[in-house]
C-alpha cells in the first residue's frame, strides 16, 4: 500500500496538474479555510486548516498547513506544503 503519494520534487505544469487530479480522485475536501496570507519578495505564504475525507474508505483527516508559493514572472514556480502527514497517512490505512 501506498501511504504517501506526495512527491519530495515535481517539475512542470503537467506534471503538476497530474498530482492534483490524482489528489482529487482519491479524497474530497470537507474544509478547505485558507486563514492568513503573508507575502515578501517573491514568496507567498498561506496558513490555514482543511479537512479531507477518503474515497476509498469514508475516513476524513485534518490539519492545520502552511503553503509556500514561489512566484517568478507572474507564475507559481515553486509550492511546499506543511501539514500533518501522519493523520493523512493513517486515513488512508
């Protein structure tokens, strides 16, 4: 079983867009509240908290998160996510 489907380095748009739907097809978002968002220079910082539930087996998760966006020429070049990927993982189990 796969416990973590969350890349360490993902390149490209379409590579990017694939990882999303893939998310989308395994879970649902119950909550998704974006709380602050701070930026400086070319970064973006959203802090918030979401709760998802499994398709697969009907178990939700939450967690607070911090999203890190790079922005270069107008674009997001780069994301991080910061969250509890344990209680993820064990929704998933």
């Amino acid at each position: 079983m796969r416990t973590c489907l969350l890349p360490a380095s993902d390149r490209g748009a379409a590579r990017s867009a694939s990882f999303f739907s893939t998310l989308a097809s395994l879970q649902d978002a119950r909550s998704f509240e974006p709380r602050e968002f701070i930026a400086q220079g070319d970064k973006v910082v959203v802090l918030g908290h979401y709760v998802w539930q499994v398709k697969a087996n009907g178990r939700t998760y939450e967690s607070d998160f911090a999203h890190v966006f790079t922005v270069r020429g107008g674009q997001i070049g780069a994301f991080h996510e910061y969250t509890d990927t344990a209680a993820g993982a064990n929704a998933f189990r």
